[in-house]
C-alpha cells in the first residue's frame, strides 16, 4: 500500500506542495503544484525541496548537508515519480541521489532534474564557529518592497510562485525594478513563506533559488534557467525572516554564476549555494 511521506512542519503549503508518497522501495510519487511556478516553468528550489522531501525519507539521516542538482529538462505542473538510490550510509552521514522524472505525451518518462545529496542531522553539529562571514547589509524589513509594489502588475501574475512567498526586496538593490539596474548584479532582502510556516533544512533548499535573479540587476529580462545548482546547509535556522544576499561576477559565453547567502534572525549563515544559469536572451 502507499505511504505518504509526513511533512515536518504542520501543514502549510509548503509541506502539501512537496509531500511525496512512497510507492515502493525507493520511488516516489508526487504531483507538482502550479503554484511554484515562474512563467509556467516549475521553479528549481522547488523541485529540490521536492527531490529532498525524498531523500529525506529514504536516507536513515534526516537533513541535507549538501546537494548537487542538474536541472535536465523543464518541469511543469503535474504528476511526477522520484527514484532514489542510496549510495553509502555511514555513522554520521549518508549520500543517495534522485532523479524527478514526468511522462510527454505518448507517456514515456522524461528526466527532469537528477541530485545528489549527502545527509546528516544537523543537531548533531558542533557549536564552534570560525568565520570572516559577515551578515549581508540589507535595509530593515519595514523599508524593503515587496511584489504587492512592483510597478508592472503583470510581473506577479506571472510569478505565480510569488504569492508562496514573502519577499521583501532591499531598495538599494531593485533599481531594475523601475527601470534602472545597477549593473552590479546583486540582489538581498528578506525571505519567508506567506503563510507563516518557519524556515528548516528542507525550505531552505527553495530559498536560495526564489529570489529575482540577479541578471536583472545586469539590465536582462527574461527567464534564467537554472542549469546546475549546488547548496550547503550549514545549521538549523531560527525562527523569523531570513536574510538573502546574491551576487553574479562573471556572466561570459551566455551562462553567468550566482553565489547565495542565506542568513537567520540570530545573524548565523545558515545555507550557501552557487548555480550556474543561462543568461536571458
């Protein structure tokens, strides 16, 4: 019989739009939700959030420490099957990789989205921190925008993901927003769910790809797909806003980086991650 897989944090949508149900032995069924959508593209941290929903259940460690994920095709809103196979188990941690695949038209699978992962529980982590990290300067919270003051109503209606979130942009940094991007390629703010539900391990590997993409701060429009993303999650977070700062260097050959840090309300990094995107044509 099927199990579903529970969510680890009350029910919020979060938890249902990423719920898995165990089918047999390492495979996964779920349905994507259109909610996660950017353009009718399913957004990448969403689909990892999803992919690690199920390894989460097939490894015996229960948080991400790092994964590697390759975005292969285009996922849309609809039902999925995720197959995982566990690599090694050890003590402390253990390493498995999933592979999200949907069905075309004549119902052959169709690989989406291929990660590997190694987990562990963060719990278990030493308190001892060295660090020349510094939190991100971002505008307080109350100063920042948010999708409900775009100047182009249609920016939201075609980020159906952005009413998921809470996003309040840094002023500093939306200058792309009215029509004058920096050209710095650098976007910060702060980041939570809309419907309240606190930041963990899982949620985390949606943030550090749900912010706007750093190429409209370089003065492009347009989609940035994701062609591999790799995240480490480096603590539990705290409860409250997380703070995000992401920044592009080097967009050359028509793919450009992003380099993430996610920030928690106690001022401790909590995740990195760095991807790299086809630049908008």
């Amino acid at each position: 019989m099927a199990q579903a897989v529970q969510a680890s944090i009350g029910d919020s949508e979060f938890d249902r739009d990423t719920a898995v149900t165990l089918r047999t032995p390492g495979v996964y069924d779920t349905r994507l939700s259109a909610g996660w959508t950017i353009a009718h593209a399913v957004n990448g941290g969403y689909l990892l959030a999803v992919a690690g929903r199920a390894l989460g259940d097939a490894l015996p460690h229960p948080d991400p420490f790092t994964t590697s994920a390759h975005f292969v095709s285009a996922s849309t809103p609809g039902p999925a099957v995720i197959r995982t196979q566990t690599v090694r188990t050890g003590r402390t941690l253990s390493t498995g990789q999933a592979s999200l695949f949907q069905y075309d038209e004549d119902g052959t699978e169709v690989e989406r989205i291929r990660v590997l992962a190694t987990y562990g529980d963060l719990n278990d982590l030493t308190d001892e921190v060295r660090t020349s990290a510094t939190p991100p300067a971002i505008s307080p919270y109350e100063q920042c925008f948010g999708s409900a003051d775009a100047p182009d109503p249609e920016f939201a209606e075609k980020w159906a993901i952005l009413g998921r979130l809470d996003i309040r942009l840094d002023p500093n940094t939306i200058g792309w927003a009215v029509g004058a991007p920096s050209g710095k390629g650098e976007v910060r703010g702060w980041f939570g769910l809309a419907d309240g539900r606190d930041a963990d391990p899982l949620s985390l590997l949606l943030t550090v790809d749900a912010m706007p993409p750093t190429s409209f701060d370089l003065g492009l429009k347009g989609w940035t797909p994701t062609v591999e993303l790799t995240t480490h999650i480096r603590c539990r977070p705290a409860p409250g806003p997380l703070g995000v700062a992401i920044s592009t260097r080097n967009l050359a050959g028509g793919f450009l980086e992003e380099d993430a840090e996610i920030w928690d309300s106690r001022g401790r990094l909590v995740a990195q991650s760095r991807q790299l995107a086809k630049a908008p044509r």
